[in-house]
C-alpha cells in the first residue's frame, strides 16, 4: 500500500514549490548553457549539485551540439547506459567514455 503523501501547512507548500521553480531553472540553464558550448560534459559531469546529479543520461546527452534523440540513444546503447539511468548513477568507466566520446572543446 503506498505511503499517503505529508500534509503541508501553506508556508511548507509555498517553499517547497519555490525549491522546484530554482531547481527546474537551473537545471533549464545548466542544459542551455551545454547546448550553447558555454559548459563541456566534463564540466557537467564534475558538478556535484542535487539537480545535476538528478539528470538523466539522455537529457543531458540531447542537450549536446549537434546530438539529437537518435544520436543520443544510439551512444547510450552502445555503451549499455539506460535511457532513465541519471547522472550520479553513472558508473567512472561510463562517464570516461562519455567523456571520450564527447571531448571538451579547446
């Protein structure tokens, strides 16, 4: 049976959806900001913050330059990553070849 959900006083509701609008525009700025070669994958990667690290795998490789959804799924196929696995579920040999796959650009 599942857990019924907390009850929220108002103040509790308020603040709890204000902390899912910073953590969707964050997460929106972190990917703008690899699609437009501001940040790397490795920049990415490094980060450590609970909404990096709650990315999925396939969001962040379609947030590439020049990486679609057919590019990016055939890249996690290739190397045995789960379109829902997310970020700090990576393993070190995937994210190294993610990294290969993917260089920073100079």
């Amino acid at each position: 049976m599942p857990t019924p959900l907390p009850t929220l006083t108002p103040e509790q509701r308020a603040e709890a959806l204000a902390k899912a609008g910073r953590a969707r525009k964050e997460l929106s700025e972190m990917l703008a900001a690899l699609k437009a070669g501001r940040l790397s994958l490795l920049d990415v990667l490094d980060r450590s913050n609970d909404t990096t690290r709650q990315t999925r795998a396939l969001h962040l490789l379609q947030s590439l330059p020049g990486v679609g959804t057919v590019k990016a799924r055939r890249h996690l196929v290739d190397l045995g990553i789960s379109e829902t696995r997310k970020i700090q579920g990576l393993g070190a040999r995937q994210r190294a070849r993610l990294i290969e796959l993917f260089p920073p650009q100079a």
